[in-house]
C-alpha cells in the first residue's frame, strides 16, 4: 500500500475586528450609563441600534438616547439559569420597548419571581457599578420604583 500524503493546516485569523461607529457608540453608552438608538430616515427609533436599515438596507447614523426606562412587551421565566446565562439565579427574559424606541430590546428582568412579571409594566435599567462596554453593563431591568 503506498504512503498517504499528509499536511498539517493550521487555521488562524491574524486580525481583529473593530465593532464599528454605530455599535461601538452603543457600547461606549452602556460604559456610561446611557442606552442609545437610531434614528431612520422615517422617524422610528432602533434599538439596539444596527447599522443599516433593516427594510432598505441604506446606512443609519443618526444615535439618539432612549429609556432607561421603558414597556415590558412579553417575558419568559427561566429557572434553572442556564450555565452560559449572565444571571446566575432563576430570572427573566423580556421584550422591553424602551422610551423613544420603537422596537423592542431583550435583556434580563431582575425581579424575585414570575409573579411580579406582567406585560405592560414599566421597568427601568440597572447598572452595573464597574462598566467596560458591554451589554452585561445593563445588568438588568426592575419594576419602575424598585431599588436601582
């Protein structure tokens, strides 16, 4: 039998990637406590912000802050935390439609339980008190008036 030919690869990517100006400003917000949208050329607000147009594909650069506060849309309880979940206690996933957005954000809801879950609440965004630029900087929405 004659001798296979071998080559070793290796696969590597030698560059790293920028996040760009629309989400990087988005990330830059979070670092310093804002949320921030975009604008398209109709009126309506994105958020989180994207870079092009979702129906037209033209570019979007036009920020705008919204919330912090905002509407629950829907929600989902998790229990038990999955092991990549940021939370490490039962908690849950909403839908929140932030002030001066138009379309709806997901990220954790901080409260003890589902009974304290309805569509339509206010909410409001908690912090963390150490940011760097990133989404796990929001580390949650409470109820309107809990403790932030």
């Amino acid at each position: 039998m004659a001798e296979r030919l071998r080559a070793d690869l290796v696969l590597e990517y030698p560059f790293t990637r920028t996040t760009g100006p629309v989400i990087g400003a988005f990330l830059t917000g979070l670092r310093e406590g804002i949320i921030l949208g975009i604008s398209r050329p109709d009126g309506t607000v994105l958020c989180p912000p994207t870079e092009y147009d979702p129906e037209n594909s033209e570019p979007l650069t036009d920020l705008v802050e919204v919330g912090p506060g905002g509407e629950l849309m829907s929600w989902t309880w998790v229990d038990p935390p999955r092991a990549q979940s940021p939370w490490d206690q039962p908690h849950g996933l909403g839908l929140i439609r932030l002030d001066g957005a138009d379309t709806p954000m997901v990220h954790g809801l901080l409260v003890d339980g589902p009974d304290q879950l309805s569509v339509g609440m206010r909410l409001t965004a908690r912090w963390r008190p150490e940011r760097e630029g990133h989404i796990a900087d929001l580390e949650g929405f409470v109820p309107e008036g809990a403790d932030q």
